[in-house]
C-alpha cells in the first residue's frame, strides 16, 4: 500500500511538472493534475491540500537535484575561474530541463511563507558555493558578488526562456562573460 502510495505521489508530481513547464502556475490545477494521471480530483487531495503544496513538494525534491548537478560541475573545475565558469554554464544549461522550467514557473506568491523560506535556504547554498570560489579570487565581499552573480544567471535564465532575440549558446557566452570580465565584455 505505501509503495502504491508513493508511485501515485511521484506520479502526481510528475504532472506537476509538465503542466508547470507547459503552461506555467496557471495550467497547475487539481483538475489537470486528475486528468494527466487518471486519478479522481478528490484523490489528488488525498496527496496534496493545495497547489501551493505540491509546488513545495516540488521544489523540495527538484531543488536539491539541481543544485547537486551545479555543484558537481563546480567541483570537476580545478580553479576558481573555472568554478565560477561552470557555476555559470552548468546553470543556463539546465535551463530546458523540466525540472527547472517547473521550478522557474513558480510564483512566489503561491507559496506560504515556511516554503518561500525553504527555498530562500537551497538557494543560499548556492550562493555560498560560489561565494568561497568568488572569496578565492579576491573579492572582498564575496557574497554580495555571489548574490550579484546569481542576478546574472537568473537574467540570462529569463532571456533564455523567452526564447526570442538570441541563441541561448550566445546569452551563455555573455553572462560567462560577465561573470569572469564584469560589463567590460
């Protein structure tokens, strides 16, 4: 019974994901979710108590894998530069993934404050693993340039979804760019 259980939650979360990644936070409904699943809209509430929840599930199950995959990337560079290189590409590379096209779709608003906290932490480790290679180059504030160096990758995130104006080969070699040289180019 708990593995039936836990085989339906994944595949709840799984919807999740897709219609998250397809639509955005407006296509996430427990109508959707019961249609992509084959489950009754009443059992989707047996798992979830509302959108906001699976959205925190979401993210404390995808958050994690995400940012192990940067860091790995980080750990395989051999010098700070290359740390905060690969920081950078590992980041906009996962941008077509699904998991992070659900999680980016998320709006803040819809979740509760514990799970926007929650968040605000996995995003913080982030943060620090970049702060000790941005520490080891010299910086004197290396968290500020850590969470300055985020607001470039979460631009060229955004760029990169619109999918309009550039190739997102061309918005990775600038915001690398940006990140190694500053505005300079």
């Amino acid at each position: 019974m708990a593995e039936h259980r836990t085989m339906q939650r994944d595949a709840l979360l799984d919807a999740a994901r897709s219609l998250l990644s397809e639509g955005g936070t407006d296509a996430l409904t427990f109508p959707a979710l019961a249609e992509r699943t084959g489950l009754a809209r009443s059992s989707v509430y047996e798992y979830f108590r509302s959108r906001a929840a699976v959205v925190e599930e979401l993210c404390a199950v995808d958050f994690p894998v995400w940012a192990a995959e940067v860091e790995s990337a980080m750990q395989q560079a051999t010098t700070p530069e290359g740390k905060v290189e690969a920081y950078v590409r590992r980041q906009l590379a996962l941008v077509g993934d699904r998991r992070h096209r659900a999680v980016v779709a998320i709006s803040a608003s819809e979740l509760d404050e514990g799970a926007r906290e929650k968040i605000r932490a996995a995003h913080g480790g982030l943060v620090t693993m970049i702060g000790e290679a941005l520490g080891a180059m010299g910086h004197s504030q290396p968290r500020l340039a850590a969470m300055l160096l985020q607001g470039v990758v979460d631009a060229a995130v955004r760029r990169i979804e619109l999918g309009v104006a550039e190739d997102p080969a061309a918005i990775t070699e600038a915001a690398v760019g940006m990140a190694l040289r500053g505005v300079r180019g």
